[in-house]
C-alpha cells in the first residue's frame, strides 16, 4: 500500500471515532440543569424583561448600509494588487484603475443621488 492510502484512512478512522468520543464526553461531562424557568431565560444579554416582540421587523436601511459597506469596501481588495505592481503594469494599467475608480464613483453617484444614504 501507498503511504497517501495509509495516512488517508488513518485521518479517516480518527475522524470516525474521536467525532462520536467527543460527542459522548460533551454529554455524560457538561452541565445539566433541570427543565424550567431558569433554563428558559436569556442569560446572555442581562435582559430580565423583554420589551416587545422578537420578530419586530428592522428597517431596510440597516441592510443597505451594510451592503454598500461591503460592495464599497471591497474595492480595496482590488486596488492593493494593482497598487504594489502599478510600475510593471505601466500606462494601461493606470488607464484600467481608473476607470474601475470612475465606475465605483458612479455607483456612489448614484447611491447618493437615489438618497440611500439619507437617514430618517
């Protein structure tokens, strides 16, 4: 037998039996507390008494700001590479990294002038 065919049944049968090992020592050696009211509260956020429901639906403008965040912010995975090799892609490089700077400018452009970052 190949040594890849050992070492790949050998993480297999380690996945195989330390997955359910470590299933049964979570249970028989974790915490267990009795069915009830205090295994029904929300310790986590110090919040005795909720207020309201929880499924009060938020505004859309929280998902759009995220959004644009993320579209806007993403454009500096782009600009770094081009950035380090700006001498060796020459003039035409700097002709596409401008023009990808103008098309996000257009879309902030747009954004702005569709006020989808006006706040009410």
């Amino acid at each position: 037998m190949s040594t890849q065919i050992v070492l790949a049944s050998s993480i297999i049968f380690i996945l195989v039996t330390a997955i359910p090992l470590l299933f049964l020592a979570t249970s028989k050696l974790g915490p267990r507390l009795k069915k009830g009211r205090e295994k029904n509260i929300s310790y986590e956020s110090g919040v005795t008494k909720s207020i309201g429901s929880s499924g009060t639906p938020f505004s859309v403008k929280f998902y759009l700001v995220a959004l644009l965040f993320v579209l806007f912010d993403v454009e500096i995975i782009f600009m770094f590479p081009w950035a380090v090799n700006v001498r060796e892609l020459g003039l035409f490089g700097i002709a596409e990294m401008f023009s990808f700077m103008a098309l996000l400018l257009a879309g902030l452009i747009y954004v702005y002038k569709a006020k989808a970052l006006t706040w009410q």
